[in-house]
C-alpha cells in the first residue's frame, strides 16, 4: 500500500500504489489551498439580487483557489520531478530543457499564492465602506500580471513543441503516463494551458460580477471598481497579444530571409499562437458555470496597456 496523496481526491484509493522510477512524488507534496467559507448574506439586506451577487462573488474566489491548488500539483507531479536540480531521479538530464516546457510557471505560481489569492480572498465579506475589493485587486496588480504572463505566453509554442519531442521517447512517456494518473488523468499540456487561458477568465468573471452588482445597486462604489479592474484587465490581455504579434512578425521577417540565402525555413513555428489569448477552451466553460457561460465573448478593441501611473488610477 502507497502513501496518501496530498492531491488524492478518491480516498478509497491512492494512486500513489503505482510505482513511478524516476520520482519518489511524497518528497515534493504540498497540501492544498483550503477553501474559504463563502459569505452569504442574510436578515433584512437578504434580498435574492443580493444572494445571488454574493454566490458570484463567492464562485470568483473559489475558482482563482481552484486554480492555485492546480499550479501547485502541476508543481508537484510535472515541474519538480523533472527538475534535475531537485529529483536526481530524473527523465530529463538537462536543466535547459526544463526550462524550455515550463518556463516561468515557478513565478505565476508564487504571484498567485502570494498575492493575487490573498487579494482576492480579502474582498470576500465586501460592504460600501470596506477598503477590500475584487475591482481594486485587479488595479493593483495589473502590471504584475502582464510582467508575469507575458514571457510564459511569448514562450507557450516553444514549450508544446519541445514537450511533443520529448515525449515519443519511452522513459517520457512512462514517466509523463504514471503522472497524469496521479492528477485525476490531467495530462501535462492542459496544465500547460491553464496560464494561456487565465486572464480570459478572468475577464469573463469580472464582466459576469459587474452584470450582478448593477442589479443590487448600479451608483455602488465597488461597481466602479470593478469596471476599472475589468479594463486593466483587458489592457494587460492586448498588451500580451500586441507582444506576440511582434514576436511573430519578428520570427516570420527571420524565416524569409534565411529562406532567402538558403532555401529551407529556419523557424516553422506557427504564426496563429498569438490568437491563443482571444479564445478560451469549451471544457474549460464546465467548471465557471451557467452564470459565466453568458460572458464567453469578450471585447478587446481599443485598448492598449499603459505603464504610466496617473493613466491607471481611477
């Protein structure tokens, strides 16, 4: 009999009794991010509008909790055992390599836990004259999010490319099978997608919040912060798109002109990536639910991301 898993969720069996030869898993467990109680209001201000953008509310953190524990058992069954530096047991010989596939998903993670989730977990029991609030969490942390987000995006083609090589050779492929049973069969490259399609969400989660807090009251301060936090948002997603674009430009200008003294193309990546951002995966909709489904389209027209201060102030 194996160990309980820290991300077992069938206790009757661990999938940990499947031996795995190139990772012991129990040496880089990390516990789950417990859930918070959500706020439900009650008494006289208990009206069904107010349920209602309370659940909303409530549904928000739980899926930015939702999406720190899955960074964290990617982390745990993908990133650490293939690093060499942590796992001398390791399929993947070198460090390059490693980073190449995961990229900066060490730093989204730790942005996440440290301080996207507490912000957001903070604006749970929100009140008119509570300081806390979703909107302004999205203010604050705008630029952190685009200097985060932006050289995973830049980088996503290179990592499914290397990751489609890597994982033809048999030890890969043991290696890359025995994980995904331990996460519920998710394998590494919807893991890998989780961050692509992050910041879509959360636009489509704002756009769904605002819809519900204009029913309650449509002058309430925390409406204007949330408006606000929804267009950083979307400055920080067109500001992502515009670097791709270049990026693609400036691989598509390299290509031509080695083709042009060579004859073969030098790059053969695929220029349509950048599109990625605009566009969320349908099964990725099951977990938002019905509410969010209304918010699956989302204008990015006209914006542009600033860096300047006194332009991102409300």
């Amino acid at each position: 009999m194996g160990q309980t898993c820290a991300y077992n969720f069938d206790r009757n069996k661990c999938a940990c009794q499947r031996y795995n030869p190139y990772v012991d898993y129990h040496k880089f467990a990390q516990p789950p991010i417990d859930q918070t109680e959500p706020y439900i209001p009650s008494g006289d201000g208990a009206t069904p509008t107010a349920i209602k953008l309370a659940r909303v509310r409530a549904e928000f953190i739980h899926y930015e909790e939702f999406y720190v524990n899955k960074l964290r058992q990617f982390e745990h069954y993908y990133v650490d055992p293939l690093d060499v530096d942590k796992n001398k047991k390791t399929v993947m010989a070198r460090k390059e390599t490693h980073e190449t596939i995961f990229g900066n998903i060490r730093k989204i993670k730790v942005f996440h836990e440290q301080k996207m989730l507490p912000s957001i977990q903070g604006a749970q029991n929100v009140t008119r004259d509570d300081k806390k609030s979703l909107g302004k969490a999205f203010l604050e942390h705008a630029e952190a999010l685009f200097a985060v987000y932006e050289p995973y995006f830049l980088n996503y083609e290179k990592m499914i490319n290397t990751l489609q090589q890597k994982q033809k050779k048999p030890k890969y492929k043991m290696f890359l099978e025995i994980s995904r049973e331990h996460c519920q069969n998710e394998r590494l490259d919807s893991f890998l997608i989780r961050p692509i399609q992050r910041l879509t969400r959360y636009e489509m989660l704002l756009m769904t919040l605002i819809k519900q807090t204009k029913k309650v009251n449509k002058d309430d301060q925390e409406l204007k912060y949330l408006t606000a936090g929804l267009e950083a948002i979307q400055k920080v997603n067109q500001h992502i798109n515009e670097s791709q674009r270049e990026s693609a430009r400036l691989l598509d200008e390299a290509d031509k002109q080695k083709t042009h003294f060579t004859g073969h193309s030098c790059c053969g990546h695929n220029r349509k990536h950048y599109k990625s951002i605009e566009k969320t995966n349908d099964e990725e909709y099951e977990e938002i639910g019905e509410e969010e489904k209304l918010a699956t389209k989302v204008s990015q027209s006209g914006l542009g991301f600033e860096r300047d201060e006194k332009e991102r102030n409300v």
